[in-house]
C-alpha cells in the first residue's frame, strides 16, 4: 500500500501542477486538457475501474471541478465532465447486454430503490419547470450537477468487491495527506506574503474553483478547499479503523496516526464552521455505536478523546508559528459573532426570503433556476451593491434551496435516501460501513449550512456509500481486508 499511497500523490501533485502551470501560460492550457482528456478516455475504455478511480481522485482534490477547462461555443467543459461521460458511457456500453437486468432493478420495491425513483422522477419535473419558469442558464448550473446520480449504477457495479472499497480508501487518504501539505504550504506562504491575493495562486485557486482564500487579519488567511469535506469524511472512517483496533504493525499505526493527523488539520485550516459541526456530529454518532457495538470501544473511545484533544492543542500550536501569530485560536475566533459577521448574517438574511418563495409552490417546489432576492453583508457583493441587495439560485442554506426547487416530495425522497443509506451503513458491525455512515451523518449535517448534497462532492459520496451497502462485506468484524 505503501508504493501506491505514493504513486497517488505524486500523480496528484503532477495533475494540479500542470493546472498551474497552463494557468501562467493559457495558450497551452488546451493542449494539457485535451491530453489528459484523451489519456482518461483510453485509460476507461481499457478498464473502466480506472475511470472511476479517476473519477473519485478528481472529486478528492478537485473542488468545483474545473481544474482543467476549455471553453466550447461558449459552454465550459471542464476535465471533471470528461470522466463522467467516459465512465458513464464506458458502463452503459458495457451493461446493453444486461439491460433486462437494469430493468429488473427499476421494479424492485426496496424503500431505497423506490426513493431514488421518485428522487429522480422530482429532479426531472424540476429541470422542466424550470426550463419553462426561469432563466435557462440558471436552470443548467442549478440542474447539471444532478447528473452524477447517472453514476449510480457504475458505483454499485464496478465497486461490488472488497478490494475496490480499499483502493478508494487507499486514493482517499492519498489525498488527505497530499491536500494536507498542499494546503499548510498555502498557508505558509500567504502568511508571509510569498502569494497574494489577487494574484498568482489566489488567482489559479479562484478560477479553478478549487476553494477560496480570505484574509482574517493578523497574518491569518483561511484557506478553504471544497474537497476539504472528505478530509472531514476520512477523519471519521480513520478514527474507526482505530477504534476498531484490526492489525497491531507498528507501521500501520503510523500511518492511520499520520493520515488522521492531516485530516485534521485539513477541517482546521478550512476554518469552516460548517465542516466543524458536521465532523462533530460524525464524531459523536461513531464513538456512541462504537461503544454499543463493541465491547472494548469503551476504553478505546477513551484514549480517542484524550487524542483527538491532543491533536488540536498542537494544530493551534502549528498554525500560530506557522502564521507568527501567537494569539490566535481559529475556533475561538471563528466562533465569535458567528452570526453577526458576513457569511453567518448572509444566512441570516436568505431564511425568510427563500421561505416566502417556497410557501408559492411548497409541494413540487418552483423548479431549478429558480432566484431569490436576499439582503447581503457580504463584502464583494456591498461593493458592487452598496444596499447589498442580491438576487441570486445558489443559497448556503442546503435544505431550504433543494425544497425551493424539488419541492417537499423531492426533499422528502432524498431524505429517505439519506436516512435508509444510514440506517443500512450502520446496522451491522462492519466498521467501514459503520463509518461510511457517521460519514454520511456529518455530510447531512454539513448541507445544512453549506450546499453540498446538490453538488458532485456531496453526491459522489451519497453513491460511495450507496456503493459501499451492496460490496461484499461480510459483516464479521475479523474479515480480513487491506484496511481490517
């Protein structure tokens, strides 16, 4: 494992330095995308578990996806458009000879299976209203990212064996530890003034939509990644492989001790408020099934806690002589006026707005693309609208825009996913799946504050762990796995 944690990082390393690179130089940017595009689709065609390998590392690390994008008559296509067709195509390609074993699938009546059709039969409705009622742009970015849910079918086929949940796992925690480098460097360097904000790497990071950089003063920046949420994921599933206990090699400690480290540290950097609560919540439901699943968790719990607080004091510790900021305590700071400053107010300011347009079409909502007209205290947008007056289809608060635009019976079936997904994960003593649930939890809870189950983030892991219900886990605690 050891060799492939790091072939992985440095292909990621690789990747996101040409992104970089044809950032400084655009005139070669398209000859970079269009080998790496062709480069995914021969490595899908050659074996489709590559694709989706691919697929995942990319969810891992890419943010908004547009690591690698090309402007076609006026439509983005980004390098993460190009791995769901091949995957998506690759697999149907392969699956016409089965089609009357995809249909099979449609007409069972499993709770699960019947939520993600009325799920996906609200999406549809959704896209078509809102074709009809609103502005087509604003219906494409609201609606595309629904398509992963095409992916459903490649998840559960291609990872239906013990071995592709660990090589996920394996890609996963590559990422966590090369995102974790990647993003003390950034911080180092805009703390001392080696990048700055609008220029250089603020810049690449912004276009891409890899994540945001903010200035807080005092020699502190926030740098948050989107992708930062997995790091918060793979803190559960490592803090349950310790809880579990498994193998007792020294090295195996070192690395599940290393991985949880940077894990941490990446939720910490992030500064997200939102990502902090929802790794809490995840936190707390594994340590309360832990303990009633198995005996000795009670003591390991134990020992986790004095770990886990452990840990923290030295990331505060880290990020003070990092920045040379010896006062700051980012969850002090970030939780002071937490809803008085802009982005805690912002959310403040949409809840009523978006209630009043729900409450126009509360049962089969008023379609994607649908815009609501909030009061901002968001500083970028006061200074291009000093009233603060913003119209905008995007909304922080997660649950208030899915019920907007697919309205309570949309809302309601994805709840019953969600729920059902969990309620599966962690019913048995299959710690991987157990985790993958309080995994799922902390996402949910997440979504709240933070839109992610819209998203291809949130949604990639929504079919991780849809995955992850169907692979042939045994539910025996001692099976013997790369990561048990």
């Amino acid at each position: 494992m050891k060799k492939q944690l790091i072939i992985t990082m440095t292909a990621m390393l690789f990747i996101e330095g040409l992104s970089y690179f044809s950032s400084i130089f655009p005139p070669i940017h398209p000859l970079f995308f269009s080998a790496l595009a062709l480069a995914i689709i021969i490595l899908t065609l050659y074996d489709l578990e590559i694709g989706l390998y691919l697929l995942l590392a990319e969810l891992f690390i890419g943010g908004g996806g547009k690591l690698f994008a090309v402007d076609i008559n006026g439509i983005s296509v980004t390098i993460r458009m190009v791995l769901f067709f091949a995957v998506f195509f690759g697999w149907l390609g392969e699956q016409l000879e089965n089609m009357p074993r995809i249909l099979r699938f449609t007409r069972k009546r499993d709770v699960l299976t019947i939520s993600y059709m009325v799920l996906g039969t609200m999406v549809v409705i959704s896209v078509l209203y809102g074709i009809i009622a609103n502005n087509y742009s604003n219906v494409y970015q609201d609606a595309n990212a629904w398509l992963f849910f095409l992916l459903l079918g490649p998840f559960i086929d291609i990872l239906r064996e013990k071995r592709t949940i660990d090589t996920v796992l394996m890609i996963l925690f590559a990422s966590v530890l090369w995102m974790s480098a990647k993003t003390l460097a950034f911080f180092y360097m805009f703390s001392h003034n080696y990048a700055t904000v609008g220029e250089g790497i603020y810049t690449w990071i912004r276009d891409t939509r890899m994540g945001e950089v903010t200035n807080l003063g005092g020699g502190i920046f926030r740098i948050f990644f989107q992708s930062h949420v997995y790091s918060a994921i793979a803190l559960v599933i490592l803090l349950g492989l310790i809880m579990h206990g498994g193998r007792r090699r020294l090295s195996w400690a070192i690395f599940l001790s290393v991985s949880l480290y940077a894990a941490m540290l990446n939720v910490t950097l992030s500064m997200s408020r939102s990502l902090w609560i929802g790794a809490l919540a995840s936190i707390f439901f594994l340590l309360i099934l832990g303990v009633l699943k198995y005996p000795k968790a009670v003591r390991i719990s134990a020992v986790i806690g004095v770990l886990f607080s452990a840990i923290l004091l030295s990331q505060i510790s880290l990020i003070r002589l990092v920045s040379g900021n010896f006062e700051y305590n980012p969850f002090i700071a970030r939780s002071q006026n937490a809803v008085m400053e802009p982005g805690g107010s912002s959310r403040k300011n949409q809840f009523w707005p978006i209630m009043k347009e729900i409450l126009e079409h509360p049962i089969a909502g008023s379609g994607f693309g649908e815009t609501v007209t909030y009061i901002s205290d968001d500083p970028r947008i006061r200074s291009k609208q000093p009233d603060g007056k913003y119209t905008t289809h995007a909304f922080e608060l997660g649950y208030l825009g899915l019920w907007l635009k697919i309205g309570l019976i949309g809302l309601g079936a994805y709840l019953v996913v969600l729920l059902t997904l969990c309620n599966k994960l962690v019913s048995g003593k299959n710690i991987i799946r157990i985790s993958f649930g309080c995994g799922l939890i902390g996402l949910m809870v997440t979504h709240a504050f933070s839109p992610y189950l819209d998203h291809p983030l949130g949604i990639g892991f929504v079919l991780l762990s849809t995955a992850v219900i169907f692979a042939n886990y045994r539910e025996n605690t001692q099976q013997k796995t790369e990561f048990l």
